[in-house]
C-alpha cells in the first residue's frame, strides 16, 4: 500500500505548531526526556493510584481510565514504528494495543464507562476500535437501551498530552479549544449528511450531544466527543490484500469463486462510494482530494461465494477529510479515482492480473473470462479514466445497470413519453398505495440499495397476478 502522509496526520489542522510537530513522523531520541528528569504529571489530571485503576477507591463510573490508557500505551511510540512500516498498520496496532490495555482495566475491576455529560445517559464501554494522536474511537452500549454506538472522543486536554512536557495556560487552553471545535465540525458535517446513502450517522437521540464526561469528583474530565450509530463490518484493507492480489499471499492461483467474490465486492464498495459522494455533494461538500481510504471504507458482506454487490454494506466511516463545495459543481467520479482508495485498488488489479494470466488484456483461463466480462464496469476505476470521461451520474449510470448505447435526442425524447404513458397507466391501474411502493422500489434501485432482480421480484408481490403485463412492461423499461 502506499505510503500516504495524509493518513497518520489527520489531526494537523487542529492543534498548534507544537502538537503539529509532535504528530510528524520523525525520531525523538534527542528529545526524549531520561529516566532522571521525568515527564511531569499531566496539570489537568488528578493523582490517580493502583486502587482505583484497579476500580476500589472510585464510585459509580470509577476513575479517568481514558487518562490511564494515555499513560499506558504513548503515541510516541507509534510515530517510530511508522518510520518503517505503514501508517495505517501503525495506527491500527495503537488502537489494537488500547483495546488491550483497556481489556486489561476490566479484568483488574475497573468500571469503564462515560456519559454525555455529567448526569447524561450512560455508555458502556467495551472497547477502543480506532485511534489518532488526538482522538479515540470507543465503542459501547447505551446503559438504558442496550443499543451499540460509537463515541469518538477528542483526548488531548493539555500541552503535556501532546509533547510530553508541561505548557502555559494559554497554550493548555489553545489545545483544549481545538478539540472542541474539531468535534462540532465533524458534528456538524454528519449532521448535514443525515439520512445520505453510504456514510455513518449520528446517533439520533445524541445528536447534539457535544461531550463524554469520564470519571468522578476530582477525576471527572470532559472530552469533546460525536456519538455515532456502530458501523457492522470492518475495513475494506482488512478484507483485500491489495500488495498480494486476489486471494493473498498464500493463493497463487485463486479460484474463479473467490474472483467474484473480491469483484463483488469492489463493485459494491465502488456503487456506494460514489452514491455518499453525490449525497455530499448535494449539500456542499466534497471529499479533499486524498480520501477516501481503505481503512475507512467499512463492509459488512455475505459468505464467501457472493456474486451481487447488492449482497454486500458499505459505509465511509469518516467525514473528516470533506470541505466545502459549491452544490451547483456536477459531481464527478474523479474524486474517487484519485483517492488514496481508487489507488489502493488499482494497486490490488495490478497484483491480480499475473495471476489470472492476462496479457494484452485476456486471459486464456475461461472461468477467469466469464468473471470478468461481469465486471468490465469496474474499467473507469481500475484503469483510471481521464478526468473528462469521469461525470459523476454517467459513472454511476453504468456501474448500476451496466453499459447503454448511445442515444439520439429522438430516442430519449420517445423513451421519455413511454416511461410518462407507463407512469400514468400504473397510477389508474395499481392505485396510489401500490403505485407509491413501485415508485419507492424504484427509488432504493437508483440508489444501489436493491438490484434490477430484486426491485421486479419485489414488485411482483404487489402487481401480480392482476397486472403481469404491466409487470412485463416494467422490467422491460427498467432494462431498456
């Protein structure tokens, strides 16, 4: 995967010169503080000792475990080892060592919980699923409801949380103010995404929430923080091995099963991609030229074998990287291809191709033939397409229903008065309740959640058997 700067700098626009500085990747051995000088303890955080890490000297949500999982597992750490390896596996591996300590705070006692302020409803913590220099990804339960979400919190409260060494007051506050208002932007742009096809949601009756209060008495600290609706699944770089092609490392020559399998899933991670990226752009905003990411691309799919992308979930997990858009620029495709993940997965095309041996752009191997000529409207992605050749809705015309000829004015202008007679026609002869189920299928098609397959099977249930030839005229203007 390539080595993508962006990645493990998420937070550089939120913190000042300093704390940029520290989230840059560089060794620290000159500034590291020796075992005779060490750091002090942080100024906003109150003495904590073994008994109540353990969970025996607090009540009710027990001491400040997001300051002790700070303490335990130091972020500094992760900046070395993502001098070598890759940021996003370094990042990973912080928010995997996290989970452990915070594992290990349960088994020891502790009672780990916040709520949304200090008499808000309560969350159940269970456990840490993602992580940057500022900012945690805790999931849990509703205490009341049972119901799972995520709380992205923002961690840094003081100069020492970010360099390790006390600062001014002013410089304190500075970062403090920082946090929160890098939590009320990200707010503020799910809050604008609500109800959009393929990005995460606020949780509904914590929207506006803008804290998560942890601990008690003189441990109580308050973390600016998001709630959002727990994302099924896990990361698209989880689940393709991009360097090593369909299959992994381990499958040299991979099954026309398993093609289709990772084809499928491309294509629907492709579909809902762009149909977040049109949701956004109706409302302004637009990705910034780098993500989406791999990482951040979230699937939940079927067992192995699946054949349609409709079988597949897809959510872009992260809102952080979108910026302001004039809503009356057409959305484009581009943004896509250009992507860290549009790379991510030419980078996967160019590690599968030698192993279905194509050259000159065939493959002798005929089940490898028939997998791919289903996924010829993956072209745009996985070649990448000039600029010009990319308009948004023509792409997204084509990955959902497949390549049409060109037409003349006349041809669409008669298509036009056909789908016009057949609206009218399925109004007088279904009624307005049923007539509003065919317009609502329809709807979900457009927007990738249902298949061809699936909307003319739906629509069967409420058409037929009185209107099998109104049914037949549907599939044959859905098909063109």
């Amino acid at each position: 995967m390539p080595r993508t700067r962006a990645r493990f700098c998420w937070t550089r626009s939120l913190v000042d010169a300093c704390t940029r500085a520290f989230m840059r990747r560089r060794r620290h051995s000159k500034t590291r503080h020796s075992t005779a000088n060490p750091a002090p303890t942080p100024p906003t955080m109150g003495p904590m000792d073994e008994g109540e890490v353990d969970g025996e000297g607090g009540e009710g949500e027990g001491s400040n475990w997001v300051s002790v999982l700070k303490e335990e597992v130091r972020f500094r750490t992760y900046i070395e080892l993502a001098d070598d390896d890759d940021e996003a596996e370094a990042l990973a591996a912080y928010a995997r060592d996290l989970s452990s300590a915070l594992d290990e705070l349960r088994e020891g006692g502790a009672r780990l919980a916040l709520r949304t302020g200090a008499r808000g409803a309560a969350v159940d913590v269970t456990g840490v699923s993602a992580a940057t220099a500022a900012g945690l990804t805790v999931e849990g339960t509703l205490r009341k409801s049972g119901r799972p979400v995520s709380v992205r919190l923002r961690h840094l409260t003081s100069y020492y949380d970010a360099e390790e060494h006390e600062g001014t007051a002013e410089q304190d506050a500075l970062i403090r103010s920082e946090m929160a208002s890098a939590a009320a932007e990200e707010r503020l742009r799910l809050q604008r995404l609500s109800g959009a096809a393929g990005w995460c949601q606020l949780v509904r009756e914590l929207g506006s929430e803008v804290e998560a209060a942890v601990g008690v008495g003189c441990e109580l600290t308050r973390y600016p923080a998001v709630y959002v609706d727990k994302i099924e699944g896990v990361p698209l770089s989880q689940l393709l091995d991009a360097g090593s092609g369909c299959g992994g490392e381990e499958d040299e020559t991979p099954s026309p099963e398993r093609l289709e399998h990772e084809m499928s899933m491309i294509k629907a991670v492709a579909t809902s991609c762009l149909l977040a990226m049109r949701g956004a752009a109706a409302v302004g905003l637009g990705f910034d030229g780098t993500a989406p990411f791999a990482e951040h691309v979230w699937v939940q799919g079927p067992p192995e074998g699946a054949r349609r992308a409709a079988d597949w979930s897809v959510v872009v997990g992260e809102v952080e990287p979108l910026e302001e858009r004039d809503p009356s620029e057409r959305f484009s495709a581009k943004d896509l291809v250009r992507s860290a993940l549009g790379e991510w997965l030419r980078e996967w095309w160019r590690s599968t191709a030698p192993k279905l041996s194509i050259v000159d752009g065939r493959t002798p191997h005929e089940g490898y033939a028939r997998v791919l000529g289903r996924y010829g409207v993956l072209n745009w992605l996985l070649f990448g397409w000039a600029d010009e050749q990319l308009d948004g809705e023509s792409i997204l015309q084509l990955v959902q229903h497949g390549p049409v000829s060109e037409r003349s004015a006349e041809e669409r202008e008669a298509a036009q008065r056909r789908w016009a007679a057949f609206t009218q026609e399925a109004f007088v002869r279904l009624g307005p309740r049923r007539f509003d189920e065919m317009n609502a299928q329809i709807g979900q098609m457009n927007d990738g959640e249902i298949s061809v397959d699936d909307l003319l099977a739906r629509a069967r249930y409420f058409m037929c058997p009185d209107n099998e030839d109104l049914h037949a005229a549907l599939g044959q203007m859905i098909r063109g």
